[in-house]
C-alpha cells in the first residue's frame, strides 16, 4: 500500500556554514558530514511504494555542502518519478556544482533560496548568489523563489550548543497548532521521523553526550521503520499531536535573530559564559 503525503525531507547534509540562531534542524551547532549516495538510495527504496510524496524536498543543513548533490536529486527524481522535486538552501556554495542547473531545468525542480539576516555584509552575498542564478536560469530555465526567512523566525530551543535545552510548557497541543514544521516529515537514517527537531535532536545528542536530560524523554521517540505494517505506517502519518510535541514552544515566541555569520567559536564562547553565570 502506498500512502499520498503532502511533503517528505531528507538532509543532503547535516552540517551548516551558517549559525542560525535557535535552528530547528540544529544545524548551527557545527554537525558534520554529508549524505553519501548509497545510503541515500537505500533509505529512499525502503520507503519507494510504501508512502508517494507529493513534495519530495532536499535540505540541510547545508545541501550545497555535499559534492553529489546534482546526482542526488537524480536520485530523487528516479526513486518517485511522480514527486514534485524542491531544493532548499542559503546558495552560499552553489558555486561548487556547475552542472546544477542542468539537472534542476530538467527535473523541474522547485528551487527555493532562503535568506537569513539582513545585515549590509549578508546582503552583499545575496546580490551575488541572485546574479549566479540569474545567469544559470538564462541558459537552463527553472522555477525559483526567494523567501526571506528571517521574517518568520521563531524560537525552537534555548540555548546553543551542549546548553540547549526544551520548552517546558506542557501544551503539545497548542505547540502542534503552531508547529511550521507539521506536516514536515523527515526521511533520516532510513526512518520516516515526525518533523526536523525530532528527527536531528539525535545528532545534537552525539555531539554533545552532555545534553541537557530535559531531552531524555524526546531522545526514547524512534520515528517509525520501513518494516512497520501498513496500519502503523497510516496511524502515524495521520496522527497530529504527541507527547514529542511538548519539546517546543506552545505560543510563537519570534525574535531578531543574530547575524548567521557570527563564528561558532564566538557563540559557544558566550554560551558557555551564560551557563557560568546562571545561579544553581
């Protein structure tokens, strides 16, 4: 049996260049690597037929960090022909793959640049990003929107590094209402997961073995498995709220964020000077 969802994500790569405050894939906290192909293809075939994204989108992280990301998306595209195809990144290294464009007109791919901060130096880089795809759209045409993201940032999480920590509302409820994650299921380590702070909590946890054990309960959540049968697979694609939902905010909390720009080292720095000074 094969399920119709609305959207499903899959890191290209988990790690970032930029350090996005209160990022919900966390993301800003420096992870590493980047997804190689045949893992890839095996966690996409183990869900081929099983749930048909009318979406399928490709993210990160940072996608442009992973050398393969053209051959990806070819991947993508065999693996569910009659998916939409989207890419989503901050452009900073498009530069890298000179036979993107190619691919993104041929598969039609929906290609989305996400603009972080507004900042004069930030700015700049995004006039030369918009250039290079302009000159790539005159010789292979595909559809691209800017979406200014800063504009609807919302706090995920508090704290940076190994000192992040949950909301404590105790509403995951109200926190599903809000969620603008909610129906954004990802495909990670061969699992399908609920949404992107669930699912890359787990490399937070692995790069920081000291994690706060506020997440101890959200860490227990496994997401569901290709051997899972199809009423389990329909029940938790259908279900809204759960108890993982409690890890967020119950009431939109929005903030200027800071320059993405700033150095990790400057913002582990400052946190680890906040957790020093907090009273115990």
């Amino acid at each position: 049996m094969s399920i119709r969802i609305d959207l499903l994500e899959l890191h290209a790569a988990n790690a970032c260049n930029l350090t996005c405050e209160s990022c919900s894939h966390f993301s800003n906290s420096g992870h590493k690597g980047f997804l190689k192909l045949d893992e890839a293809e095996s966690w996409m075939q183990a869900w081929r037929g099983r749930v048909e994204p009318k979406l399928f989108r490709i993210l990160g992280g940072e996608p442009t960090l992973n050398p393969r990301l053209p051959e990806l998306i070819e991947l993508a595209a065999r693996c569910w022909p009659s998916s939409r195809i989207a890419l989503t990144t901050n452009g900073f290294y498009l530069h890298r793959h000179p036979g993107l464009p190619e691919v993104l007109s041929r598969h039609k791919v929906k290609f989305r640049l996400t603009v972080h901060h507004r900042s004069d130096e930030y700015s700049a880089k995004v006039i030369e990003i918009v250039s290079l795809l302009q000159k790539w759209g005159r010789a292979h045409p595909f559809e691209m929107s800017v979406e200014n993201a800063y504009r609807r940032w919302t706090r995920r999480h508090h704290g940076f590094g190994a000192s992040v920590e949950p909301y404590e509302d105790r509403d995951p409820g109200k926190s599903w209402e809000i969620c603008p994650a909610k129906e954004c299921v990802q495909l990670f380590r061969g699992r399908l997961w609920k949404c992107s702070p669930i699912a890359y909590l787990r490399l937070q946890k692995e790069a920081y073995p000291a994690l706060s054990p506020k997440w101890d309960d959200y860490l227990a959540y496994g997401g569901i498995g290709p051997d899972c049968s199809d009423e389990d697979l329909a029940a938790f694609l259908q279900r809204k709220e759960e108890a993982i939902c409690g890890m967020c905010a119950a009431s939109p909390e929005r903030f200027d964020k800071p320059s993405p720009l700033i150095r990790r080292s400057v913002l582990r720095r400052a946190a680890a000077s906040a957790s020093a000074s907090t009273p115990r």
